[in-house]
C-alpha cells in the first residue's frame, strides 16, 4: 500500500543520473535500511538513500554482512523502501546472487522494485563485508561478464538506470593496486557508470586511481584513510558520493539508551520523553512522517462522511486532523518527587 502519491516510477533513475552528470558533487547520500530511515533521510533534505548489505542483514535477519540475504529478500526490501519515499535509492547488490545470468535476474529484479542505482561487487561467493578480512575476488574475465550482463539490462529495460562496479581488488587475497587499475579499466570498456574503488590506504592511492581514470564518475571506501578526508578533499579529488551510516549512529544511541534502562527502569524512558518532548521524532512525530494526515485525506475521500465522526467520539494523544502531535506535558519522576 502506498500513501505518497508524489512516488513515480522510472522518475529517480532519470533524477539520479542528472545529479551524477550536473552536480554539485559530492551527493551527500544516507545509508540504512528501512523505509523508516528512509523516510527520515528525505525528510531532511538528503537526495539519495542507500540500501546497505551489512545494514539490511543485521536488521533483517540478525546476521553477519557475509553473503547470507538472498535476492528475494534484497528485492522485497527495495521495493518496501521505494515505496515509501520518492528520492532515488542505491542499492548493494553483494554479488549480484550468482554468475552473469544470474546478475540478469538480480538488475532485472532491482530495477523493477524501482531503484535508481545499484553496485556489484567482484568478490567471491559468499562475500565478505568489505571492512573484514579474508576477501577474494573473481577472475576478471567473470567480474566483466558480469557488468556486460548488468550494463545490457540496464540498457534494455531503463538506460537512465546507474551502474556501479565495486572492486575489492585493492585489500583482497592477491589483490594490490595495480590489480585494481587493471580491474578498473575493464569495467569501464564493460560499460558501468560509475567506478567503486573499495579499501584504498591512503590519499596517495587515490590520487593514483583518480590520475589514471580523470573523467570516471569515482566512488569510495574512505574508512581506511587515516586522517579522515575533509569535505574539500572529497572535492577536490571530484568524488561522486559520500555517504553516512545511519544504522551505525541509532545502534549506538540504541545501546546507550539501554544502558541507561537497564540501571533506572521505566524511569529513564520517562526521562527521555522528557528531555525530547520539543523534538520533531519524539511521541508521536513517527506519524506524521509514515503519513497519518495523508491516510486521513484518502477516508475524507473514499469513506462514508459518518466515518469522521470516529475522531470526535474517540480519545487519543494524537489527532491526525491536526498534523501535529497533541501537547503532553510530561513531568520526569526526579521532579515530580520534589
């Protein structure tokens, strides 16, 4: 079911391209899992959501980013994200589920659900998260096979459709820089979009793939990098994306949370309502933001006039009809007991 009807098919991949192609760039994107961290990011302004492998199989089946989600779950939760904002969504594909004709299966399926973009990588199966170690690759004639099956999809079914190839070439078993400009320029010939470099060790290694492709549209692992790259570096070196990991910072704020539970009780729940009582997320703001008010539009609509007399019978802390949360005034237990 969806309730935004701003949500049109085939738009974002055509969206997506332009801001590849236009600028500026970086595209500052957010990357998670849900519809819910999806809707969050839009919301705030972000123009592009990412769909990430580690985060998907911890939230979806509490396991390890290792090559575990299949293709139908990867495809269920695109489309679930899709619907639920009209902001372009990347999606990591792993592997691609297989070999070349299974990659024809897996882009068909992504850009069906109603992606903008996705990334394949050139590892073996089952696949390693690209922070862990113990990482193989293909043989280069596979991984090529694999874009030129993915490429012809997308020319087929949406040429606006963005391809991105992911090497691990960099820290896998046998891998090395040279191993990775040689896998860089046959993926370009096979057509992709945009280059993936995963795992390079310092700026020089950029510059280094950045002077060899000048004109690549260039994506990049920065986690290894020590000191982080600035914001006028990731220009600088005419990075494509830059992404966050939104999962990551609400697991954190998730544990500490708990913490705190786990030492007062039900009081510190309080606590929190307390202290986040103005904030537009806290009580109720998750309302409005899955479309409460758009679902009493479509009853105004569809339904018997006498079905609105419900919200004037009823009671509740939120009212719908006001596009709001309805004032609560919340006393913590540390004030009340004065």
């Amino acid at each position: 079911m969806r309730l935004r009807d701003d949500v049109i098919k085939g738009k974002t991949t055509t969206a997506y391209r332009r801001m590849l192609n236009e600028g500026p760039l970086p595209i500052v994107g957010i990357w998670g899992a849900t519809p819910h961290e999806a809707q969050l990011a839009e919301m705030m302004g972000f123009k592009n959501f990412g769909i990430s492998g580690a985060s998907l199989s911890s939230n979806l089946l509490g396991l390890p980013d290792a090559g575990l989600l299949t293709l139908s779950e990867l495809t269920d939760a695109t489309r679930r994200v899709c619907n639920a904002v009209s902001i372009p969504v990347t999606v990591d594909c792993d592997t691609g589920f297989g070999n070349a004709i299974n990659v024809i299966r897996t882009v068909t399926s992504i850009i069906q659900a109603g992606a903008a973009s996705l990334f394949m990588e050139d590892q073996v199966a089952p696949k390693r998260c690209g922070f862990v170690k113990g990482k193989e690759i293909v043989s280069i004639e596979e991984a090529v096979g694999k874009y030129r099956a993915a490429c012809d999809i997308r020319d087929s079914l949406d040429p606006d459709f963005t391809i991105s190839a992911r090497t691990d070439a960099r820290g896998a078993v046998g891998g090395g820089m040279d191993e990775v400009l040689r896998r860089c320029e046959a993926y370009l010939r096979a057509g992709v979009n945009v280059l993936y470099v995963e795992a390079l060790q310092s700026r020089e290694e950029i510059r280094t793939v950045r002077e060899a492709f000048p004109d690549a549209l260039l994506q990049l692992s920065l986690f290894a990098i020590t000191p982080p790259l600035s914001n006028e570096e990731k220009r600088q070196f005419r990075l494509c994306t830059d992404g966050s990991y939104v999962t990551q910072i609400a697991s954190v704020a998730m544990y500490d949370f708990l913490l705190r539970v786990r030492e007062k009780g039900g009081e510190a729940f309080t606590d929190f309502i307390a202290a986040t009582k103005d904030h537009p997320m806290s009580l109720f703001g998750d309302f409005n933001l899955t479309g409460f008010p758009k679902l009493l539009e479509l009853e105004k609509r569809y339904l018997p006039l006498e079905a609105q007399d419900r919200y004037e019978k009823s009671l509740g802390m939120y009212d719908p009809r006001n596009n709001q949360t309805l004032k609560v005034t919340v006393v913590a237990p540390k004030e009340a007991d004065k």
